[in-house]
C-alpha cells in the first residue's frame, strides 16, 4: 500500500503523519501493495462549524475507487472514525471479489461494451419478472443475494410495489407509493 498525506489549512506534522500511517496500515493485509492511498487532512475555517477537522480519503483498487470522509472536534479522531469506515467499505469490496471469483470461477468479471458518450443515456436492456408478495426483509435478503444496489418487489402488507435500496451508510431504505 502505498499511502500519500497532504494538508488542507493544516500543517501535516510528523505525529499526525505516523498516526495515519499506523491507522491506516490496518488496511494493508487486505489491499494489494501497489494499492495506492491517499489522505487528506484538513481544518474547516468556518467558526459555526463544530466538527471542523476533516479527514477524506481515497483508495484506488484494481475495482472501484474508494471514498470515505470523517469530520470531528480532533484530527485523530477524524482519522480513527475514516479508518473504520474505510475498514467496512475494504471488506464489502473483498467479499464481492470473492463473491464475483465464485461465479465467474477464475474472478474476471465480462467488461462492459464501451459506449459512446452520446449513446450514455439510452436504455440498452429491459427486463420483466413476475413481482412475488414478500416483506421488505425477504426483499432485503433477495437484494443481498442477487448482489445489486436495490430490489422491486410487492409488499405483501399493503399490495403495492416497493423498492428496497442500499445507503451509503450500510444500511437499507424502502421507497413506498404515497
């Protein structure tokens, strides 16, 4: 892993610098070594905010580039909170290379088609499906299985068609018709 800090309206001194290092290193057994990281710290001029020492950082993987930002009263809990966030984010991105080496068997996933720019926007692929009554749990467990971002289904309480989606925060929303 190979671990970049800078400074935002603060001078990045040699404790800080170790303590990060040490924090983030947690992340290292689960990341290859040309991983690259970079963190940035920073201090909020702003009087009227209370949580004004902010830690952001991103890690490019091989997949998907990883972003977490964590703001607190002190620098080093700023980077404490980013450190576990990062952790959670690490570990939900092994498991869906693991999981993806499962299905595919050697863990290439297919590459995508390349579109052009203007063709972005177009709808490329339809899909219909018989909507079963379950409860927003059994949605959840469904979403989980199937590895996407949100799931549709028929609320067995009201009949209506829902959406359970995943939060940045981890946890799950349902979208219900007013």
């Amino acid at each position: 892993m190979r671990l970049h800090v800078k400074g935002k309206n603060v001078e990045v001194t040699d404790a800080i610098q170790d303590y990060a290092e040490r924090k983030l290193a947690k992340l290292s057994p689960q990341l290859a070594d040309l991983t690259r990281v970079e963190l940035e710290l920073a201090v909020e001029r702003n009087p009227s905010i209370a949580d004004n020492h902010v830690a952001e950082a991103t890690i490019w993987t091989k997949g998907p580039v990883l972003r977490a930002r964590e703001s607190s009263a002190d620098m080093k809990a700023s980077i404490d909170q980013l450190v576990e966030k990062l952790e959670r984010q690490v570990k939900r991105y092994r498991q869906k290379r693991r999981h993806e080496h499962e299905w595919h068997g050697n863990g290439a996933a297919p590459a995508p088609p390349a579109t052009p720019p203007e063709e972005a926007a177009m709808i490329v692929k339809t899909k219909q499906f018989v909507l079963k009554p379950m409860s927003a749990e059994e949605a959840i467990e469904q979403l989980e299985l199937i590895g996407h971002d949100f799931f549709v289904f028929r609320n067995d309480d009201s009949g209506e068609i829902n959406v359970v989606y995943r939060r940045r925060d981890g946890g799950y929303g349902v979208i219900e018709p007013a």
